[in-house]
C-alpha cells in the first residue's frame, strides 16, 4: 500500500527547488515589504504551533547572520493566551506566522491578539495551503507567500510542509541575495535526495527494533530540528513512542534520566567543529554508559565520532549555511516515524486510531 506520508517525504527536495522559484520570482515584492518594516525598527516575531512552532525556534539560532537576526521565536499558543507578556501599545511587530492549512484557531487568533496589544503590527503568512483562512485575508499590512500546493501535505503529519516554510522562511531572510541562493537549494536538494535514497533501508531496520523510547539531541538551531524530530517519531506512533529532545549540554543536567535499556538516541551532530566537541564528549560517555537499544548519528560531513549503530552522513559541503543546512537532518525522523507506524500496525497518514490528534486542530474556543 502507498501511503502519502511516505511520498511527501520523498517529494521533498524537489518542493525545495520549486519554493525557491516561488521566493525569487517575487523579490522585488518580497524585499519591497520587508525593507518597509525593518527600517522602521519592527521587531520580527516567528509564530506557530506544534510543527510550525518548532520550525520558529529552529530559526530563531539559524537567522542570527542575516537581516532577521534577533527574530524571536513565540508560539501562536503562547501568544494566544497571553499576548500582554509579550506585547504592548510600545512594541511594533512583524510577525512571521508558518501555518500548513492556515485555518487553525491558534494561527487565526494569534494574528488578532498580536494586533490588539501591539502598538503597530504587519504580518507575512508563509502558508501551503490557498483555500485557508490565512491566504484570504488581505491587508496592505500583510504578505502572503504561498508555497507549492504539494506541500499542503495529506497526511497527519508535517513533512514536507515543515521543511518548505523553514527554508521559504530563510530565502525571505536572504531576499537581497536570493540569486546568489540558488546553488545552495540545489546542493541541499540533492545531497538529501541521495541520502534518502541511502539511508532509508537501514532507517527501517532501525525503526522495527523494539525501542519504546526515543531522543534527540541537536545544538543551536540543531535544537530546534530535534523538538521538530522528536514530534515526528511521537505522533506517527501514536505516542507509543515516547519521545524526548534536548540541546547535548543541557540532556546532561538531569533529562538523561529518560535512557533505559528501550531507548533509541538520536545524535543531530553540528557542522561546526567547536560546538561538536561538546557533543562527542556527551556521546561518548553514553556509549560508555550503554542505556540504550541503539544510535543513530547525523552528520554533515564524514567525522570521528564515538561508535554508532548506524551514521548519517549528509554530505554537504563544509560552511554549508545553517539556514539551509538545518531541515537536511529531518527526514531520519520523518522515516523513523514513518516505518515504526508500519511497524505497530498504524497508518502512517492518520496513526491516531482514536482521533486523540488530528491534522487540523479542532475543539480550541477563541476568547478575543
């Protein structure tokens, strides 16, 4: 049986290649906009929930050398319930909102909190789907980016969504140069197509073994790729999988507590050879430990790290921008989640047997 998880995994590096077609075809538009705001001195706020939230605190690290350096990431959750911690008549706001379907309470609702306590407000949707609530509204304040319409995935879960408007996201942050960017997407869609390709035998071998638990860990904007990952194994198990993430110097100060004899590790090990001597070190002291089924370990680049079961190497080429280079470690997750779904007898593309979670938030009653 084919399931449409698995093909939006898959489809992956070529939606990249078309977001980028998407973003450079509308610069002047795209750069028109934002110069408005940021010379003005807008504090820029990265929104969503769940999948779409994690895609925020991936960037808030992975942004820090571009124009949006600074950005902040809250949650639409967050902002929702309580928009006076984070706003005031003071505060001038453009707020980045990443929504798969656009018409999730949370998302609608975040926009008008936001313009009800800021001071000044202007909005950029990165959105996938041109029938949700978010791609009709139209403000002289708003831009709307609207990605290929693949990318609305059918499934539960996230895939290819997540990682187009992480990367559309980091385009828009580089609009100055975006001919210049064309090399990287390229580079970056087809170093993750091969190691798909590559990978995804052993990915399954993997995900059949009888873990209960799973970690991820990743540094700086690795962290937020992790949350994100952690996310994916979890709701594709139907929380049968139970599933944590944690930055690798941070797991040390008690978190580490969640190894036992049925937990998988995954390491998201950092291109950047002064943050990764901190993770070899807490590496190698859990393999010395042992409180664990197995690893996987994801790299950019071939390195020495401590023995793993299985290592990941991604392939890209050394000082590949972060920005980037960040959503190509998500498809081990998305495929770890995929199979261990197979493995329990779930579908992939609505695991939850008993509606616990669906693929539009339902039931969230908006008090403003």
């Amino acid at each position: 049986m084919t399931f449409n998880t698995h093909k939006e995994i898959h489809q992956q590096p070529r939606v990249w290649r078309e977001t980028y077609q998407i973003i450079l075809s509308r610069k002047d538009e795209i750069k028109s906009f934002t110069d408005k705001y940021m010379n003005d001195g807008y504090q820029v706020v990265l929104t969503g929930a769940g999948s779409s939230a994690y895609i925020g605190n991936a960037l808030e690290c992975a942004l820090s050398e571009t124009r949006f350096r600074g950005a902040r990431s809250i949650p639409t959750t967050e902002i929702l319930s309580c928009p006076g911690i984070y706003f005031n008549a003071s505060s001038k706001v453009l707020l980045i909102s990443f929504a798969r379907s656009g018409d999730s309470p949370e998302s609608i609702g975040a926009v008008k909190a936001v313009e009800q306590t800021a001071g000044a407000t202007a909005h950029i949707f990165i959105t996938c789907n041109a029938e949700g609530e978010l791609a009709r509204t139209k403000r002289d304040n708003i831009l709307c980016v609207l990605l290929p319409p693949e990318t609305n995935d059918l499934s539960l879960a996230m895939t290819s969504s997540c990682t187009s408007m992480l990367l559309a996201c980091s385009m828009i942050s580089r609009i100055d140069e975006i001919e210049n960017q064309k090399g990287y997407i390229d580079t970056l869609s087809d170093c993750v197509q091969k190691a798909i390709e590559c990978y995804e035998p052993s990915l399954k071998e993997i995900a059949e073994k009888s873990f209960k638990r799973a970690v991820f860990l990743g540094s700086g904007a690795l962290k937020g790729i992790s949350e994100e990952s952690r996310l994916k194994l979890q709701e594709l198990s139907d929380g049968n999988i139970m599933c944590a993430f944690d930055s690798f110097l941070g797991f040390r100060h008690g978190p580490k507590a969640v190894i036992n004899k049925e937990t998988l590790i995954v390491y998201l090990v950092s291109p950047d050879p002064d943050v990764r001597r901190y993770e070899m070190d807490l590496m190698d002291t859990i393999r010395k430990q042992g409180r664990y089924i197995s690893t996987v370990t994801i790299c950019q680049q071939p390195t020495e790290c401590p023995e793993t079961e299985l290592m990941v190497d991604l392939k890209l080429p050394q000082g590949f921008p972060i920005i980037y280079g960040c959503v190509s470690y998500l498809f081990v997750a998305q495929l770890l989640g995929y199979y261990k779904s197979i493995a329990l007898g779930l579908s992939p593309d609505s695991p939850s047997a008993d509606g616990n979670i669906s693929r539009v938030v339902e039931g969230v009653k908006l008090y403003i």
